[in-house]
C-alpha cells in the first residue's frame, strides 16, 4: 500500500509541467494526488482529464461544497511545489482563500509532514513579505526548501521552470 501525497501546484511556471513532478512522485512510491490553486488550474484548462488519469485521482482546485463527501484519500503528506511568492505569501499571512492553502494551513497543525518548495525570480523574493512568510512557515513546521536543499529565486526573466527539481522537493518528503 502506497503513502498518498497531496502535490499542490500554484501558478508558478512550473506548473505547465506538473505532470513530470507527478510522474517522478508516482515512481518514488507516491499515491500522488494533485491540488491546483484556481489560477493554476486554468492553465490545465480541458487537459486537466490527462491529470486525472495519470493521477487517478480528481484534480482538485476549490473547495467541497456542504454535504459533499471528500473526493481524495487522506493526505500522509503534503509537498507545495512550485510555490509562487503570492501563495508564499498569502500562506505566510494566515490567508487560506484556496483549497490549495486551506489544506496545507490545515495539515501542519494536524501533524501530516508539509514541504514547500518555492519557484519565483529573485525581484519577487526581495519583496520584505517573502523572508516573513518563510519565516512564519517555518515556525509552523512547514520544510520549506531552498538553499542547496530546495531552490532558490532566479534573476528576473531567467527563470526555467521545465528544469524545476521535482526530485529535490519529493527527496525531502523521504525523510518526512
């Protein structure tokens, strides 16, 4: 029986990749289920069938309404990757105006191991929210990943997000 993951993707470029990050988390033993924020599931668009069935899962992007019943198995952990500054930040304020945040503002105070690994340029990371987000973040128990353990913000308009390091991020989740 497989761990099943919750892989939360922002609108961070990254995320037109975002089937590679599941793949790669599928392979490393993950029953991987996959939380867009709204933004993000726009850029899926009609493909997000081809997420569903490489997950075999619902893609999820908003909150259940009453009375439904939850469409995904309970989470074992919770990787946030790409995390786009304007989550980061959102998060780091308390703000869970998304599914996306909602479960991971939920799941670190519920003992379920949260990793979040950012993806934005260094002209975004210099905004003095981003250090007290991370800090914040990381005060809850949230891995958040940059350095040589994650990444780190690239120069503005350099970024390459089909080279995001999926495995670095789901590395982390192993020693969850």
């Amino acid at each position: 029986m497989s761990r099943v993951l919750y892989l939360i993707a922002c609108a961070a470029g990254p995320t037109q990749f975002v089937d590679a990050g599941v793949r790669r988390a599928q392979a490393a033993g993950w029953d991987t289920c996959l939380i867009l924020t709204p933004s993000a599931a726009t850029w899926w668009g009609e493909r997000i069938g081809e997420l569903e069935e490489l997950t075999g899962h619902v893609v999820r992007a908003q909150y259940k309404l009453p009375g439904e019943s939850d469409s995904l198995p309970k989470a074992d952990a919770m990787l946030v990757a790409p995390l786009s500054s304007t989550s980061l930040n959102k998060w780091g304020a308390g703000v869970a105006d998304t599914l996306a945040l909602g479960l991971v503002s939920e799941g670190v105070h519920m003992g379920v191991p949260v990793a979040a690994m950012p993806y934005f340029n260094q002209a975004q990371g210099a905004q003095p929210a981003v250090s007290r987000s991370i800090a914040a973040l990381r005060e809850q128990g949230v891995r958040y990943l940059d350095g040589p353990d994650g990444y780190d913000p690239h120069p503005p308009k350099q970024g390459n997000p089909q080279a995001f390091p999926w495995d670095r991020a789901l590395a982390a989740l192993a020693t969850a």
